[in-house]
C-alpha cells in the first residue's frame, strides 16, 4: 500500500504532539478549566493591572472576527476561552462554518473547550513555574524578548502579513517545534516588544494564576436605567412587542449608552430566556430575526464586558428624548397590530412582510434619525472585513436621503405592500447556497420592481408635485445626520458625517425601502460564518441596490447631465447587467422643479444642499473644498496642497495614511490622508485590478482619525510641514514613497512605534470620548 508524503507527515506530526502532550502531562498534570475569578487576588489583577497593557499592545492585532486563531483578548472571557484553528473568514469554505461568537454560543470556557478551542493560559497543575511553562500566552511573549525584530527598516520574507497567510496557531503541545520553526514569531508579531516594565507586570500575572476579580456591579443608577428601557421594550401590547423587535433586528450591533450616566459603559440588546432583575441567558440564533423557540423570551441589555475597538465600536445614545420619540413613532401612532407576525424564515427575513403592520413613516424616521449608525452598520457590522463584500462600492461617495414627507411614505406605504413579496433577499436561502442561479432569480425580481417603481410615478409625483429641493432630507433643521460621506479602504470602509472631500464621482439618494433593504441584506441577513455562495450572492445582490441608490440621485438631475454621469460611472460595464445600465437614467425632465443654472448640475446640487441646511449641520471642507483662495497661514496652505495631490503616483500609498504634526505652539494635531482609488466601474467581481484608473485617483486630508485599520504612520514637526509637502507630493516611484518613509515614517519596526501608537490612542480618546476605539494594526504596511 502507498501513502502520500503529506499523510505520513500529518501522521508524525499527530504522533510529535501526542507525546508533547503526554510529557506536559507527566510534569504538570493533565489539562482542566481553572476557575479564574477570585475575590481577593494576588498582588496583580487582570482589570486592575494588565488589562491596558494587553489593550495597547495585543487587542491592537487581537479584536474582531478576524483575530489570528481567533483569540479574543479584548476580555478575560477571551483570553481564558483561547485559541482554534479554524478560521472564521475563509474564502474557500463550502459549507457552513459553527458559530463562535463570544459571550453569545458558549456560557463559560468549559463549553468552548468542548467547541474545538484551545488555551494560552496553564490549565495543567497551577504552581508559579508551571503557570508560565504551561502558558502560550508567556512563550509567544517570551519568544519576543529573546529575539527582538532585527534592526532594519524593513521586514524579510520570514514574515507574512498578508491577511489570509496560513496562520500556524500553535497549541502548547506544539510551541517547542513552532519557536524552532518561526524563531521571529514572538508576539506582538511584527512588531517590537513589550518593554520590560509591561513585559515583567504580565510574567507577574501569569506566574500568579492570571486571576480576575467579578467585575464591580452597576450602581443603582444604572440597574434603574435598565429597567425602565427593559420594561419599554417588553410592554404587553402587541404594538410594545412588535416594535420592540422591530427595534432589536435593527440595533443588535449597537452599543448602547446612557449619556447622563457616567461614561465608560455600554450595553448590546439581546433576547433572554430570563426577565429583568434575573441572569441574562443570551438565546443564541444565528440571525437576529431567527426564531427564539417557543418558550417566552424577553428583550434586555447586556453589559458589554471587553475593550471597546474602533472597527467594531457602534455606539447609540439612550435618552429620555429618544424614548418618547419612540413611544410617539410606534405606541401612540395610529395604527393597530391585529397578530403578531411568525419567525417563519421566509417572511422574517423579509422586513416589509414582517413589519407591514408598523407605520412606514415611523420605521423611516426610526432609521433615518441615527443615518450615520444604519449606514455603519453596513460597514462595522457582521461584515468586519472582506474584499467581496466591499467592491461593489467607489472608493468615495457621498449619501443623501429622501425627505420623509407624510403623502409621499403613505404612497411608498402602498407601493410595499404590493411589492413585498418580489423583494426577496439572499438570508432566505439560508447560509449554504450557489450563487449563480439564485443571482439570475433575483436580477429577475429586481427589474420588475424596478419597471414597477419607475411605472408609478405617484410614488413620490402626487397631486401634481415636482422633484424639488424638499425631497431631500433637510435633517428637519438640527440632525447632522442629513449627509453622509463613504470611503472605501479596500477591503475595509469608514463612515463620515458630512460632504467631506472633492467632489466625488458617484453619490447615492436612498428612500425607505433602499435602506431597510441594505440593512437586511448587509446586516441582519448577512452570516460571516456563512459558506462561500452565501457571501457571493450578498456581494452580488448589493450590485443591484448600489444601483438603485444612484438611480434615486441621477433622478433629481437633468436627463442630458444624468446621462452623462452614468456613462462615466459605468465605462466598460459587462454585457449581463447592461439592462439595468441603461435604465438608470431615463429621464425625469418633466418632473424636475429644481431651477440648475450651470453645466455641472452634480455639483451645484450638492452646493444647493449645503446653502439649504447652513454650516451649522453641514461645515464647510476648508482643506479638500477651501472657498477661497485666501489662506489662513502657511500651515493651512500646505495641509491644502498635500490635499491636492491626485493622479497616478496615489498608486504608491497606502489606504489609510496617519500624519502627527507636532505643532510649535499648541497640542500636537492628527491628520488622515485617504487614497481614493479611480476605477472605470464596479461591476467586476474577481478583475477588479482591471478597471483602476490611475490618472482619475484623489486623496482626501481629513483632520482627526479616520477608518479603523491604519496602515503607516508618519511625524512630521510643523516647521518641516512645507518640505513634507513637498517630498509627499513628489512621489512618483516605490523608491520616492519610501525614502519618504525615511524622513517621516514611523515603520512597524520603529522603537518610536508603541509611542506613536499610545499618543494615537489617547488623542482619539479625548477628541471622540464616545466615538473611539483600539485601532487594528493588521493592516500596518512593511515597506
């Protein structure tokens, strides 16, 4: 009989860490789950001592779903859960994959050993050799001290940063052969080490037990507070319960916080099979529509226990103003809930079936008050990264929304109901589906509804009423969430209030049922555990209301500039979606009331807005868009030449460029420099290279931190800021970028590195107390 090479390998290998094992075994005791949480710890304690160290230094690479062998150390619970091999985003997955959501689909770590995952803390005899000998947490911060990163500008092959690498995730069993096999693989990986100080204050914590006090319980404040949203959300009528469901699948994600309490802590909604005063005992489903179960459940708010990460971080304020609206929009209104409706997939995955019987204008209103929070969701929410998921979008654009006038949501109100059962979405079809066919089903459906929408004019045209300026979301006079601007990272994205940068190419005007279409398809239905098909057809499916959302916006233009436009967004478009191509612009002039004076009606539109609203709510872009030539000082002219730069040479910088001007007379200040890739269209799916544009490519200079996945940082003194310019702005070449980089950069190999970082975390801490987060260093470039 023959066998392969690789089998007899994985055979030895098996065999390699079995007897590790059984040595581990023989010295320390075979493994079992420690109890970690002691009311009188030894001299140092997790929350007390470490927990800002691990913050600062690992949480930086060790956060969301796409933690390396998904170690979780924003929290005890994940450092004590551990790590797997199994990877959560994995383009090549068929099925499936089991949920590993912390703190929702395991109660404690013996259920999560039981899941496949593995320690990095000693679970073997507990003794202070043995609770460093048997930590991986201790060996791969060891490994570090032992062999720093060489002293080079730039880091060998030896080191793979590309986000889908093979990750090793080595077991304690197997960490003899890992150190001799990547003897440069110490953590933090790729970058420098802890300092002695941070290094011996962990050794310390481990050696002790690496033991946790019960997190001090809420004050009575707070478990007041609880309870009156508590019960607001489990009232007994039929209008309390299909409201608060409403409201749950469309803020499961958000983090939820008191703005009259004292800062620092935030909530998730969950349903529980326990009421209010009890344990929550999360009911884990793997979407927030799926069915409970039978028993009753009730909807509360969990304390979030973990640090809070900028690339997940959503936050949502709870004020006595937001719940009488929400008891104005949903209890008092006039309407009645004559049967609550099922969790039969079908219909739940279907938000205009599930919640017909819910005024329209109030589920609008509900969404567009918090606009930046929706459309963020479609960024921070399941989808934590993914180059699929995010193509389908330009690199920068900005949002606008359609005014949520009474006679015009009563039509859409009618318009849903005859509608609801063409727009299926993607989450129907489970996790587990193929793609192709299932896309030709719903571009079918998509072209009815769209022909339908487009055949009924009185949609939003009643009683004679042209498309004028009201159409558009004003903000109602004090809601800077009026206009948005969206950048695209390459496989990550930022959401921005306000019209920020130049002139974009493309932009979006999106109604009601675009946005609660996005929000199920992007958010509630999307499962990041899902197979391969199921991402697929998500991507594929946004296609359709990408185009929508432009639709809307080339509507409120002339048909000739409308034309125009969409010939530029779409050059080269494939042949299969050139149908919806070509309906996109099909002329409005006759239902246009607003009076364009120019030839670039793009423009002078977004400039009717913004003299529309006032800067109070839409601040003029002094850096991207200043109105005059007259500068302020030779600071700011420099900061507005830097955003200047354009063309081909954008091709040499990263995504996500951060600039620390150390400033002569006044606090050190940030900047964001944002590449915005060019490309003919985004249609394409797996060509994406193809259709770049680099002679169209922009920046954009934003003051303050801007995306959550930093990719260089550089520093720069403000008496240097115009050679700076100048040397940034002269980049034509790798080789000009780098010697850049040689004169500003702070490099993953700096010893100025964790310096810059804690200046970083600590600036965008007290310029957005409530917006910040630990940025991810996964993207932090090795050039």
């Amino acid at each position: 009989m023959k066998y392969s090479y690789a089998a007899v390998l994985l055979v030895v290998l098996s065999g390699c860490v079995a007897y590790a094992g059984h040595q581990l075994d023989q010295r320390f005791g075979e493994p079992q789950v420690r109890d970690r949480v002691v009311s009188e710890p030894a001299s140092l304690e997790y929350r007390r001592d470490v927990k800002s160290i691990l913050d600062n230094r690992c949480v930086v690479c060790h956060g969301c779903y796409d933690a390396p062998c998904q170690l979780k150390l924003s929290s005890f619970e994940g450092i004590d859960r551990g790590a797997t091999k199994d990877k959560v985003y994995d383009g090549r997955r068929i099925l499936s994959s089991n949920l590993s959501r912390l703190f929702i689909d395991a109660d404690n770590t013996r259920q999560w050993r039981d899941k496949g995952f593995y320690p990095v803390l000693n679970e073997r005899e507990q003794s202070p050799q043995n609770n460093l000998d048997g930590s991986l947490m201790y060996r791969l911060l060891t490994m570090k001290q032992h062999r720093p990163l060489p002293e080079v500008k730039q880091l060998g092959a030896e080191f793979d940063f590309n986000l889908n690498r093979d990750q090793q995730c080595p077991k304690i069993e197997e960490i003899d052969s890992f150190e001799r096999n990547y003897p440069q693989w110490g953590m933090p990986y790729g970058l420098p080490g802890l300092n002695a100080q941070e290094f011996n204050k962990l050794k310390l914590w481990l050696q002790q037990g690496a033991t946790v006090r019960d997190r001090v319980a809420l004050s009575p404040e707070y478990q007041n507070k609880l309870l009156l949203w508590e019960s607001f959300l489990n009232g007994d009528s039929n209008k309390h319960k299909l409201s608060a469901r409403y409201i749950y699948e469309h803020l499961f994600i958000a983090n939820l916080y008191f703005p009259d309490l004292p800062a620092g802590e935030y909530f998730r909604l969950v349903r529980s099979a326990t009421a209010s005063g009890e344990p929550i005992q999360v009911i884990p489903t793997r979407r927030p529509y799926d069915d409970p179960g039978a028993a009753p459940f009730y909807y509360r708010l969990q304390r979030v226990d973990g640090s809070i990460t900028a690339k997940e971080h959503m936050p949502y304020r709870l004020d006595a103003a937001r719940m009488m609206r929400w008891h104005q929009w949903f209890i008092k209104a006039d309407y009645q809930v004559a049967e609550l409706p099922s969790y039969n997939k079908k219909q739940s995955a279907n938000p205009f079936i599930t919640f017909e019987q819910l005024p329209i204008k109030s589920r609008y209103q509900f969404m567009l008050e918090e606009a930046a929070f929706t459309i963020n969701g479609f960024i921070k929410g399941p989808v934590c990264r993914g180059q699929i998921a995010l193509n389908v979008i330009d690199d920068h654009f900005w949002v606008l929304f359609v005014e949520p006038d009474e006679t015009l949501m009563h039509n859409v109100e009618r318009f849903l109901k005859h509608e609801s059962e063409v727009l299926g979405f993607p989450a129907e079809k489970s996790s587990q589906t193929l793609p192709l066919l299932n896309w030709l089903a719903y571009s079918k459906s998509e072209s009815e509804y769209i022909k339908e929408k487009e055949s009924l004019k009185s949609l939003y045209l009643s009683k004679g009423k042209k498309l004028d300026l009201n159409f558009i979301w004003d903000g109602d006079g004090d809601n800077d969430n009026l206009a948005l601007t969206v950048f695209r990272h390459f496989d990550s994205a930022t959401v921005k209030k306000g019209l920020l940068g130049k002139q974009p190419k493309t932009a979006w005007l999106i109604d009601y049922p675009l946005l609660e279409r996005i929000h199920y398809l992007l958010v509630s239905g999307f499962d990041v555990y899902g197979n391969t098909g199921h991402q697929l057809l998500t991507r594929l499916y946004m296609d359709f209301l990408r185009m929508e959302g432009e639709r809307n916006f080339l509507n409120v233009l002339p048909s000739a500039a409308a034309k125009k436009e969409l010939a530029f967004w779409y050059r080269d478009e494939e042949e299969s979606v050139q149908q919806f191509i070509d309906n996109l612009a099909s002329g409005n002039d006759e239902n246009l009331a607003i009076d364009y004076q120019t030839d670039n009606p793009k423009a002078e539109l977004f400039e009717l807005v913004q003299q529309r609203v006032g800067n109070k709510l839409l601040s003029e872009d002094k850096l991207n868009r200043p109105v005059n030539t007259a500068v302020e000082s030779s600071y700011m002219a420099a900061m507005q030449r830097l955003a200047n730069f354009n063309g081909a040479a954008i091709s040499y910088l990263p995504e996500v460029l951060l600039i620390r001007v150390q400033r002569d007379n006044t606090e050190d200040e940030l900047y964001t420099l944002l590449s915005n890739r060019a490309r003919s269209n985004v249609l394409t799916l797996l060509r994406e290279r193809s259709t770049l544009m680099p002679k169209e490519q922009t920046v954009t200079l934003v003051q303050g931190v801007v995306g959550a996945y930093p990719n260089i940082f550089v520093q720069v003194p403000e008496r240097q800021i115009a050679d700076f310019v100048a040397e940034f702005t002269a980049i034509d070449s790798e080789q000009a970028y780098r010697k850049m980089l040689d004169s500003y950069g702070v490099r993953r190999t700096s010893s100025q590195f964790w310096p810059y970082s804690d200046w970083l975390h600590n600036y965008y801490q007290r310029r957005e107390p409530i917006g910040s987060g630990l940025l991810d260093y996964n993207r932090i470039e090795n050039r």
